[in-house]
C-alpha cells in the first residue's frame, strides 16, 4: 500500500484528501461491507460519501447494467431519444411534487447546482442570491460562491452576489438557550433585515441543503425553510433544495429532506446514491423555469444510457423495497442510541441526524481523527466533517440491517467510551 500512496502523492494534487493516516484501497463489497487490499472487512458508515446508497454487488443494478452494456451501445448523446432517461425523469417528476416539472441530467451534484444557480438567475434577471452559513454546494466556481465554509472555499472570487443567512448556526451564543420557535422567528427576522438592507432589487434565488452535508450534517429546525419560502414569495425569489445528499428516502421521515420543513420547492438538485455509484446527478424543475433559457443547451454525458440504467434500477429499488421506511426504522435504533450514550461520556458535544444520516460532533479536531483511526481499527468506515472539522459524519446504506445497525452502534460507542477515558485522564 506505500508503493500505491507514494505513487497517488505524485500524481494526484495535495488538496484531494485521504482519510486515514494509513489510507486504504478498497478492492471488493457485498452488502453493506467493504474488503480492503489487505483483506480487511469494514462495515460501511459513509457509502463512498452517500453514493452508494444501496450497497454493494446488488444483483437488481449490475444486472441492469449488464443489460445495456450488451447492447453495444455505451453512449448516444442527448442529440437522440434515451429512452431510459425519459423513464427516469417521469419517476423524479411524480416523486418530487413539483409542479409541471421537467427535468435536466448532469453528472454530479456540483454541476446540478450550477445548472439550478443559471436557471434562476436567467430567470430573475439577477446575480443576487441566498444562501445558508456553514453551506457546501460544490467545487466549480459558482458552488463554491454560495458555499460558506472556508475550509472547503478556495476562491473569494464569485459569477454571484451571495449574502448568507442564518438557520443551521445555533451553536452561536446569541442563539443559544431558545426553542425552535424563537430561532425560528429570529432567522425570519434577519432575513427580512437582508432583503431590507444588503441586496440591491430582485433576488434570484435562495439554495439551501435542508441538512448541510461537508457541515457536519447541521439543519435548520422543521420549519424554518416553510417561514423562509413565505417571505421569499412575497418578493417572487425562487427556492432551491440542495438534495445531493438528503434525497431519495434518506432522512426516513420524508422522501425528499425539504419535504419535512413542509416545502415545494421551485427546483431540486440532486446526485450522489440516485446512480448507485454510477456518475449521475440532475434538476427537477418548474417548467417554465426549465424552458426559459433561449441558447441551446446539452450535457454531453447527463443521461447517459449506462448511468441511467443503473438509476433506474437503483430508485425502483428504493421504492420496491421501501428503504425509506428501512431509514427511518434503523436510524432511529443508531441515533437513539448514540444520544444515550452522549448522555454519560462528556467527550460527546452533540449528536444530531434524521434516518440514516447523523453526526456525532466531539470536542476537537484530534478527538475526530481519534475517532476515525479507532472506528478503522475495529472495522467500521466513518466521515468527518464540520464547521471545525470536529463532527463525524454517518451515512450507510439505506439497505443496512437491524443487526448491522446495532453492530455500527456498538463499535462508534465503543470508540466513544475510550476517548472518552483518555481524555479524563489527560
């Protein structure tokens, strides 16, 4: 494995991270377990950041796969019908409320973001758009304007005038100490202040993660994005859920993660565990919105047959087998017991999440890399993430079971009880 590190430290740039301070290649999978090269097994928390959201070898994908792959015919172009495409778009325009809504292939999350920023700003006529403090849209230049993350932005440089909101920041002194209700009506009340004081005319658009993913899964309280959305009506600024990673059943309380603050959004972007690993990602939008643009536009690889073969497989899975539900049910016996265990080990700053997305955030940097190389020892894969990079972020598929649920939980408590020692006794 050093021969392939110091090999990938040559030919790969130095901001491309590595979990792990002896970094792993994976080489195998079933299930929801992974096999390393040294032949290693793990239990997968984090699902390749949420793209594998269904797990590993599944026969109903790679048999799909295998399908299209017989035809011969790997790509097209959108310059001819795809058929699977079609079928594709009319299941996320049923699943996603919108109405009269089309939709738009793209490769990844970050492209998706972009695509929904244009829509909206060619729409409004306006540069000026919304976004949430401690956000994470992606790497290219427009996502990283309205990422508000500083580990994660490289550029002060912006195509967008970006003024940021309060909403998943009540860590704040100021915030602290109040319910729901009142930091509710404080966030409506500054927003109301930046429409009132910072922009200048028509705002184009508000995009928001309904659980902000490089964030450390931080959210706003259920709600607060329904008051958001009524104040944006009032000025005609569209809204834009962020869905990359909280869509298709994963939060478990709904099947899209605005969907839970009680929210149609005008525009849905989404990616990662739609295409089961398979590069896929998109825009569920109004049609009018969707149609407005007057150049032509395409997406060379969006679409594309295999990717949509793998996509449709993947949804029909998660419908046919109800893995939202499985969410929910598996979720609930991880987040509850973590926050049990937070009860008794001071170590533990916050445990939060919704279905099979939650977060563990300890007191320091040095406690989550703790965290991650123990969690490794004992076979479990983790994420980290956070404002301060002190949270540990969990995602595993949504096919995981009751007994892998309670396996991960007594592996992270575990790991939780001797960081917990080690840091009483320093």
């Amino acid at each position: 494995m050093s021969e392939l590190l110091a090999r990938h430290r040559a030919v790969i740039p130095n901001w491309v991270s590595l979990n792990y301070n002896e970094p792993i290649e994976i080489v195998s999978g079933k299930g929801n377990r992974v096999i390393d090269a040294d032949g290693k097994s793990y239990l997968d928390f984090f699902a390749g950041i949420l793209t594998n959201m269904i797990g590993y070898d599944v026969p109903e994908v790679r048999e799909a796969v295998e399908r299209q792959l017989a035809t011969g015919v790997v790509h097209t172009s959108t310059a001819y019908l795809l058929r699977g495409q079609v079928e594709l778009a009319e299941k996320i325009v049923r699943l996603s409320g919108i109405p009269d809504a089309k939709v738009f292939f793209t490769n990844s999350g970050t492209e998706a973001n972009e695509t929904a920023l244009l829509l909206a700003t060619y729409a409004r006529k306006s540069d000026q758009v919304l976004a949430m403090r401690q956000s994470y849209h992606g790497r290219s230049f427009g996502a990283i304007s309205v990422t508000a993350n500083r580990s994660w932005k490289n550029s002060s440089l912006s195509p967008l005038n970006v003024h940021f909101l309060h909403g998943t920041d009540r860590h704040l002194s100021l915030f602290q100490g109040m319910t729901d209700a009142d930091y509710i009506k404080a966030c409506v009340e500054d927003l109301r202040h930046v429409l009132a004081t910072s922009v200048s005319n028509d705002v184009a658009a508000l995009i928001a993660e309904p659980i902000q993913g490089v964030g450390g899964f931080t959210m706003a309280p259920d709600g607060l994005f329904a008051r958001y959305q009524e104040v944006l009506a009032e000025q005609g600024i569209l809204f834009i859920s962020d869905e990359v990673q909280t869509g298709w059943g994963r939060t478990g309380t709904a099947f899209f993660g605005i969907q839970n603050h009680g929210v149609t959004p005008d525009m849905i972007t989404f990616a990662k565990g739609l295409g089961n690993g398979f590069a896929v990602g998109g825009v569920v939008a109004r049609g009018d919105l969707m149609d407005a643009p007057h150049a032509v536009g395409l997406s060379t690889f969006g679409g594309n047959p295999i990717s949509m073969a793998a996509a449709n497989a993947t949804l029909d899975y998660v419908l046919d087998h109800n893995l939202q539900g499985n969410a929910a049910r598996t979720g609930k016996i991880i987040i509850d017991g973590l926050k049990a265990a937070a009860a008794r080990l001071p170590v533990v700053k916050e445990v939060r999440g919704k279905g099979l997305m939650f977060a563990v955030e300890l007191r320091s940097p040095a406690q989550a890399a703790r965290f991650m190389e123990e969690t490794k020892k004992a076979g479990l894969l983790a994420g980290k993430g956070g404002l301060g990079g002190n949270a540990i972020r969990m995602a595993p598929p949504l096919t995981l079971t009751v007994e892998e649920a309670t396996e991960g939980l007594d592996i992270i408590v575990n790991v939780l009880e001797i960081i917990n020692a080690e840091a009483a006794g320093q």
